[in-house]
C-alpha cells in the first residue's frame, strides 16, 4: 500500500546481494556507507519528503542526520532480501513472544507500518501459520525481479491490490476464515475512501483504516508489530494487541482503535526517528 515511489534500486540491491555472496555480510556492511553517500546526493525527492517529518517532531535535520535516516533505511533494505537467504543469521527479540505468536497461530489481522525492519521480520518471525500480505505491487521492476528470484518461503502469500476490491475482499475473507494472518500496512491506505486523519505528531496525518473495519467485521484481534533495528542482522520486536469493542457502533469502534495504534506508533518514531520509511510529506492530502 503505498503513496510514493519504491525507494531503492535494482542495481544497488544486485550489488549489495552479490557482495553478500561473495564476502559475506560484515563487508556489505561497510559497503552501505558509500551507497548510501550516493543516494544522499541524488536523492533529492526523499530529502524534500523529509523534511516535514522532522519539523513535526521539532528534531533539526542536518545532511548528517539525512545521511544516517538513509543509511539505516539501507540496512532495512538489504536485510529484506539478506534475510530471505539466511533467516537463521537474523534475531527478533521480544519480551514475550508467546503471546502474539499464539494469537497469530490462531488467525490474526497483523499490522505494519513503514518502519524499521518489518519485511525482514517475515522471514524471520518463525511464525507456522500462513501470512497473507497485503499490499500494492509498485516495486520498481529491478527490485521487483530480484524479490521474485530469491525463493520465499512457503508460508507468505502476496494479496495485489492491483486485483481490485472484490478480489482483494474475497481472498482476505478467505483468508480470515481459515484462521490464517492477514498483513496489512496501517500507515498507508490504498485510496481516498480507506483514509482517516488522526493527530499525530501535532498534525493531522491521514492513516488506512481498512485493516480496523476488517478487524471489527471479522471480530479477529489485531497484532501490531514495530521491528526496530538494534545492531548487525538484530531486531527488537515491539507489539501491542487490539480487540475491537464490538458493544460501540463501527465507525466509534474503529477510530478508537485507531488512536490507540497511532498513539503507540507516535511513541516508537519519536524514539527511534530515523527508522521512519515513509519519504514524502506525511501530513498532506493526496
């Protein structure tokens, strides 16, 4: 689900995989020092988007914290392909992990947001159940052809919202009803009708609300996960769970709900600021 392009490209996560190869993590490490230098001086499109993020959390924005906001999103995104290699070389610390593992066994809606290492942590979440991912094919072809090459493991369904509504609502409701997880990002709606406006970091941002509807239809609990990167191929997982208050009518229900995820994941992005992955101007109105 996304508003903006897909930031990264095919011939630097080519390179970045190839160096992994053949020299093994701790060197493409070092490698994501420069590409990153790279990306800071032609990326210009993802500065401009930045910008209001970090007037919003009244943080300066130097072209050095620009610098290191870019590098950790490198880090992100070679260990979304790196993991899918070698899962077993990538730690996810929670504080318990059997509670939202066992609701996810169950079926759950889990939610994402644009932060940190969340597509790293589906390959490494070590979750038996079968994630159902929904989401918007817009990958640049590059990148698109590299994820399609690496093989996935067999438990991770891409949902296209490209297929259209009744599509997307019929597989999901299928989903769902065999107790499987459905993802869903919860910072991005794929339309106009999907959007709500909630505060958040002192203006109104506008947020997906589908996954909550779904939520309440459903009656099925949602686990939102924050994967925050804490070292080399290390990430913390922070969750918390929702369960929709089916005694309020939906529209009360949803927002509610809604407030209560956005209100952590204010929480997390003002400690953990440049883990934040969405490069354009958040609060504006598409």
């Amino acid at each position: 689900m996304s508003k903006g392009k897909q930031r990264g490209s095919g011939w630097s996560i080519k390179l970045a995989l190839w160096v992994h190869d053949t020299f093994g993590y701790n060197f493409i490490y070092l490698l994501l020092y420069p590409i990153s230098f790279f990306y800071l001086l032609v990326a210009s499109n993802a500065r401009q988007g930045l910008i209001p993020y970090y007037r919003h959390l009244n943080h300066p924005f130097t072209m050095k914290v620009y610098f290191q906001h870019l590098h950790t999103f490198a880090i992100c995104m070679t260990d979304r392909f790196v993991s899918k290699m070698t899962p077993d070389k990538y730690t996810f610390t929670y504080k318990d992990q059997d509670v939202p593992h066992e609701i996810l066994e169950e079926g759950a809606i889990l939610l994402y947001s644009h932060f940190g290492g969340w597509a790293a942590s589906q390959n490494g979440a070590h979750i038996k159940n079968k994630i159902n991912v929904v989401m918007q094919e817009v990958m640049r072809e590059g990148i698109k052809a590299i994820e399609e090459k690496l093989e996935l493991t067999s438990q991770i369904h891409i949902i296209d919202l490209n297929q259209g509504t009744l599509a997307v609502s019929i597989q999901v409701a299928n989903a769902l009803m065999n107790n499987e997880i459905v993802a869903i990002m919860g910072d991005r709606a794929a339309n106009d009708k999907s959007e709500l406006s909630l505060p958040f970091l002192g203006g109104e941002a506008y947020f997906n609300k589908n996954p909550f509807q779904i939520a309440y239809k459903t009656k099925k609990v949602i686990v939102v996960y924050f994967i925050i990167l804490t070292g080399k191929q290390k990430y913390t997982v922070e969750y918390i769970t929702i369960s929709m208050d089916q005694e309020k009518k939906e529209g009360l229900a949803v927002y509610d709900a809604m407030l209560e995820y956005v209100t952590k994941y204010e929480e997390i992005v003002k400690r953990y600021p440049q883990q934040w992955f969405n490069f354009f101007n958040f609060w504006e109105k598409k």
